[in-house]
C-alpha cells in the first residue's frame, strides 16, 4: 500500500478545512477533515507511514490554529499508535466500526484540547465547550463513515 495518495488526501483534506468547510458548519462547528485523514492512514498503511500522515496532519492543524502550536503533532501520531494497538487485538474489519472507533478518539481529541485551552488561561464558556465537544466529533465521524469507501477506492489502498 503505497503512502503517497494518503499524503496528497491530506494535503487536500487541510485546504478543505481551512476554506470549504467554514460554509458547511452546523450549529458553529465542522469536522475535522485532517483527523479523517489520519484515520484512513492508520487503517490502511503500515505503521510508519501512518505515523508520519499523522505528524504531518498534526503540523498542518497547529499551522492554522490559533493557540498550543505542537499539541496535534503529539496527539495524532499518538491516534495513529493508539489505532495500529487496538486493531492488533480486536477485529475492526467494517466502516461502522471504524466509524465509532473515530467518534471515540475525536471525543478524547477535543476533550484533551479543549482542558488544554482552560488550562492555559483561554475563556470557554462550558455550553460551548460541550457543544464542540459532541457535536464536532460526532461530525468528523459521519464524515468519516460518509467518505471512508470513496477516499480508499481513490487512494488504492483496498
């Protein structure tokens, strides 16, 4: 399976965050596109090189974001081990599994950001901590389940 389509989906996948998505928001919230990515990287390529589509996603997400520059070049590669773990003991063979194993580590992902963000003096009011909190990770999912068959036919990696 080669790595280089996965790299360019996240490539592309960080464009779409940054531009596209801002018009697709549902209720102030979109998914998170490069985590979708990372996902496709750590299900379908070997470890090494779905560690280095999650550090490259990490840097591309802290690039764009507006505070703790380096926390999601720590915390997706970790995603990635995390995933390459669990899928070596228990069987993740359909999308829905996947899918809720994403919604999973999208909840932890923005539970660990967002106590990062009132760790660090920034004001977040705790409705719209929880609002983002669910709501965009059950959208990264969704997006996720939506796209999973699409972006690995393209990708090659079946």
């Amino acid at each position: 399976m080669r790595p280089q389509p996965v790299f360019i989906l996240t490539a592309l996948f960080a464009l779409l965050q940054i531009t596209i998505l801002e018009h697709f928001k549902f209720f102030g919230v979109r998914p998170d596109l490069l985590m979708v990515a990372v996902f496709t990287g750590a299900f379908y390529l070997r470890l090494k090189p779905a560690l280095a589509v999650g550090l490259f996603a990490g840097i591309f997400k802290d690039a764009f974001s507006l505070h703790l520059f380096g926390f999601n070049a720590v915390l997706f590669p970790l995603w990635v081990l995390l995933t390459a773990k669990l899928a070596r003991r228990v069987s993740i063979e359909d999308n829905l599994s996947r899918a809720l194993l994403i919604l999973a580590v999208a909840l932890l992902n923005n539970l660990i950001i967002g106590l990062a963000l009132v760790y660090t003096g920034v004001s977040l009011p705790l409705g719209i901590f929880i609002r983002i909190l669910i709501l965009s990770s059950i959208y990264t999912a969704l997006c996720f389940y939506l796209t999973v068959r699409v972006m690995a036919k393209w990708a090659g990696l079946r």
